[in-house]
C-alpha cells in the first residue's frame, strides 16, 4: 500500500516507515549522545579547557568519520554498511560500562569514539533517505520527521536523566538495537541508486550550486552558534532549549511541504528573510526583553525552515545524479563543527 502525498508520486508505506524508523532512531540517538556527554562532564567538574577538548574531540570525529564513511560508501552495499553501523553504535555505548571510576581520558575516548559511530554511516543513512523518497515528497517526510523527532527529545532527555552513567549506557545501546528493526521489514536495494555514478570529493566542491548553498549554511551555523550563549543567558533554558526548538519542529514541518509546493531556492529565501527580520527587531530595541523573546520566536521560525532544508533536503537534491554520500558529508560538516564555536 502506498502512503500518498499526491496520487503521482507516492511512497510505500513500507518504505517511509524503513525511513522513518532510521533517521527517528539516528537522530535521537545522537540527541541523547549530546545529553549524556554533558552529564558526565558535569558530574566530573571539568575544567574548561577539558570540557572543550571533549566536545571537540566528539564534534571533530562525527565530521572526520563521515568524509571516511562516504568514501568507503561504494566499497560495501549500502544495506551492509548501515547494518555493521548500526552494530558499531550498539558495541561502542557497550564497551565502557565495566568501567567503575570515569577518568577524562576515559571520556575523551568515549567521545571520539561515540563520534566514529555516529558520523561514519551518517552519510549512507541521509542518503538512503534521498534515494528512497520521491523528490516530490522528499521535504513533507522530512518534515515529518523532524517534527516527530524533536517533539520526543525533551521524553528521551527525562528518561536519561532519571537513571545513573551505567543505565545510560545499556538504554544507548539499546536504542540503537531498536534501529534494526529496519533490517527485519526486508528493505529493498533502490535500483536507481545503484545505477548512480560515485563522484570524488573535488567534484562536489566543483558544484557551483552545491558552493553557493554550503556558503549560506556556513554563515547560518556560525551566527546561530554565536549567538546561542547570547540567548541562553538573556532567556533562560525553559524557554530557549524547550519553547523554541518546539516552534522550530513545527515550522521544519511547514517548510518541508513549502518545499516540495514552491521549490527549495524559494524556502531558503523564505528562511534567510525570516532571520533578517528578527535581527532587524533586535537593531531597533535592544534593550528591551520582549524584543529578545520576539527574536527568539522568529529566529526559531528560520532555524526550523533551513535545519530540515539543509540537513535533510537539498544535498539529497543536488546529487539527484550521483551516489549522495559525499555531498552529505560535506553539506553536514559545518552543522557539527560549529558546535565548538558554541563552547569558546
């Protein structure tokens, strides 16, 4: 049976839940990966040139072993890979629960290897994505599945905080086990995708469009990680880690079926005028509160619109005639690695 957005271009249902199920499971997982780094970070009263080596280290590896992953992509079926990946994840939240007494060395090899296991099959996953949804649809069930992620964060943050390190542990992996359930709906190999050709990595730079949205995701991850401390400080957590994320997921919604009705060039123009907007309110009355919690708002509004275009959609686009691997690899690079200007 199908599971229409339109009576042209449909997606199984099997499909969409073999697709839900892996990127629900994956980005969750690493929600939780991030949770649980801070706490034990925190319960060990780091210095803060410790803390940011951690984390460093963690953000650095993602992005290391996704370019490593992406070029191993055509060595081994797409399906095999996602499966040995999948294991890795569960292996590595494993490995350090006979450890009593947590050291920092101990947790800087935790993070870099918590790293490896998220970012060496995240370039196969996002682009299994691409080539398992129709391009008419691709940026609903995005959305989708933004929405449905986000939403179930603040659930999954509570149940971690409520156990100690070693509880944590088990449930990581255990999570990343519920993922293969995948694997037991049979998933089907996409013709189409093994038919594409596999580019190098200077070909992927060498793509003017792919050039000129990288360039404008870079400049939005940088502010964005500029001004989260900012934020943060001026509004307090509530509001800032819970109420605008929460817009963000509905407005990721919004966009994705934007994007598939007007175009992805339109939503990201979308995106970029809604973030001018709010820096325009806070030029004109800085120093008032509610034009933070106004800015916060409409900011949330434009995080929400580029995260889900630019994660999930436009790479996947632009590699409409190629293996996707690498242009995910590298599209996703300056999301993770702007993550330490945050820490700074």
């Amino acid at each position: 049976m199908p599971v229409g957005f339109s009576k042209e271009h449909v997606i199984v249902r099997k499909d969409f839940f073999i697709v839900f199920i892996l990127l629900f499971n994956t980005f969750a997982w690493f929600y939780m990966t991030l949770i649980m780094i801070d706490n034990i970070l925190t319960s060990l009263s780091v210095t803060y040139t410790q803390n940011l080596i951690v984390r460093a280290a963690y953000f650095i590896s993602i992005v290391g072993s996704s370019i490593v992953g992406s070029a191993l992509s055509n060595k081994i079926s797409r399906l095999n890979f996602l499966y040995i990946w999948m294991i890795l994840g569960i292996v590595i939240s494993l490995v350090f629960v006979p450890i009593n007494n947590f050291a920092v060395i101990h947790i800087l090899f935790f993070c870099i290897l918590l790293g490896i296991s998220f970012g060496l099959g995240m370039p196969s996953c996002l682009a299994y994505f691409t080539d398992h949804t129709p391009i008419e649809n691709r940026g609903r069930i995005g959305g989708t599945i933004f929405l449905t992620t986000n939403l179930s964060a603040p659930l999954l943050v509570m149940a971690l905080n409520m156990f100690g390190l070693i509880s944590n542990l088990i449930f990581l992996a255990v999570w990343r086990g519920l993922g293969l359930i995948v694997f037991f709906l049979k998933p089907e190999k996409n013709s189409a995708s093994e038919k594409k050709k596999d580019i190098s990595f200077i070909s992927v730079l060498h793509d003017k469009s792919f050039l000129l949205y990288f360039i404008a995701w870079l400049m939005f991850c940088l502010i964005d990680r500029f001004e989260r401390p900012v934020l943060a400080n001026l509004l307090g957590d509530f509001y800032y880690l819970m109420i605008g994320p929460i817009i963000g997921s509905f407005f990721a919604l919004i966009a994705g079926v934007l994007s598939d009705r007007v175009g992805r060039k339109r939503v990201v123009l979308y995106g970029f005028v809604t973030l001018g907007i709010a820096y325009a309110v806070i030029g004109i009355a800085p120093a008032t509160l509610f034009s933070w919690y106004f800015f916060l708002t409409i900011e949330s509004i434009a995080t929400g619109i580029l995260w889900v275009t630019f994660i999930l959609i436009l790479w996947g686009d632009l590699s409409q005639f190629s293996t996707g691997e690498k242009y995910y690899a590298i599209g996703e690079a300056p999301y993770f690695l702007t993550f330490i200007i945050q820490l700074l």
